[in-house]
C-alpha cells in the first residue's frame, strides 16, 4: 500500500478521522447546527463575522424566548381548564347534598335556582312552560316561559344544548348578556308542564366540551329525580 492511500485510509489516517467524524456529526445534527451561532462561525468564518453571530444568536434567544412564552401559555391554560373542572366536580358533589338534604320541596328548588357558582355559570333557572301565567305550587323563583319553547330549542327528543344566545327570553333581563347558555330538558312526568334547568355564562364558550356538559347533565338528571320524588311523580 502506498503512502498516499495510506494518508486516504480514515482508519490509519487520525485527522482524516476527525473530520469524517465531523462531517457525520453535521449530517445527524442540521438542525440542531443551524441553531448554534458560535459553531457556524468556527465553521464558515468568511461568512458569519461577530457582528452577523450577535445577530443569529439574538434570533435564537428571541426565539427560544417566544417558544417557552408560548409553552408557558398553554401550560397556564390546562391549568386554568382543570382548576375548572375539579371545581365544577366539587361543586356537584355539594350540590347532590345540598338536594339529598333538602328538607322541603322549596329548598329543593332553591338549590337548582343558586346552583350557578358552584357550575361555573353566571345565572342559573329553573323554567317551566306555562300557558296561563301561573308557576305549580310551591315552586317560588321558577321562571315561566312559553307553552312549547322547550321542544323549539331541544326538539321534540332532546335532552340538552349548549347555545351562544337566547338569555334573555330564559334568564330574563339580566341573561340578555350571557354569552353562552346550558340547558337541560328535566322530565318530571308525563302530566307535568316541560320544564327546563338553565345556565348561564357571560363567557363565550364556557360550557363547550364533552366532559363539561357530561357533568352539568348529570347534575340536571339528579334535580330532575328529586323533583319528581318530592311530587311523588312515577318515572316517565
């Protein structure tokens, strides 16, 4: 073997080594070499002086800065969202002893028509269709609305909807301003007026989500039980 094919041989030739070795490195790590400053101006000095390195590392930091704003961000807002969701959890199991110790039928309903902090709502009421103008006995602070609005906004067989408007015609005057609405169908009984447990939020969007409106139907289902036992109603 000659002793230029020995000086071409990477495995006899040390520098050769080292810069094949270099060469591997820089294919493996493109991205992570045009991140580094410092490195491309030991490694293309006629093209990044350091004036040009104060630059690109400038960009980097700013960049990286943005990015962690960003992580940081989204982290705050997971946080915030289950920092929600255990409070509304919380607030339902008050709420289902609040309606188990409930002592009369008004108390009962009580705790449906005060149920919008613990809900993370605004507003809450409880509305039952009325053509007369007349609420069922014993049923002080019930909203009445409009022989068929329940089925106009849930349908002849929906349980629940989540909706960006219509405030005002179920929490009066002061849910014109909700931005978001929760309503549930509360069927008592087959010879009971439609009734219709609300929420609302002055927050766009606030009971979006599957688990959210799992849970506030769950709570809906529980008032409407225990409406129907404390007027003796058989199941529907």
């Amino acid at each position: 073997m000659s002793d230029s094919a020995v000086a071409r041989d990477p495995a006899l030739d040390p520098a050769l080594a080292a810069a094949e070795a270099v060469k591997a490195y820089v294919r493996m790590n493109r991205t992570r070499l045009a991140r580094d400053g410092e490195l491309l101006a030991l490694l293309l000095p006629e093209r990044f002086d350091a004036h040009e390195v104060r630059d690109l590392q400038r960009f980097v930091i700013e960049r990286l800065s943005s990015e962690n704003a960003a992580l940081k961000a989204e982290r705050d807002g997971l946080k915030s969202t289950r920092d929600r969701t255990a409070l509304r959890h919380d607030g339902i199991k008050r709420l289902l002893l609040e309606l188990l110790d409930a002592r009369t039928f008004e108390e009962a309903i009580a705790v449906a028509t005060g149920a919008a902090a613990a809900l993370g709502a605004d507003r809450a009421a409880l509305c039952v269709e009325s053509a007369d103008g007349t609420a069922p006995t014993g049923t002080k602070g019930v909203r009445l609305i409009q022989p068929g609005t329940a089925n106009a906004l849930l349908g002849s067989d929906g349980t629940g909807a989540i909706l960006s408007g219509g405030g005002e015609l179920l929490l009066g005057a002061q849910g014109g301003d909700c931005r978001s609405l929760a309503l549930f169908r509360l069927r008592i009984g087959r010879e009971a007026p439609a009734a219709l447990f609300v929420l609302g939020s002055y927050a766009e969007g606030r009971f979006d989500g599957e688990d959210n409106a799992a849970d506030l139907s769950f709570f809906a289902r529980a008032l409407e039980r225990t409406i129907r036992a404390w007027l003796d109603l058989p199941k529907s």
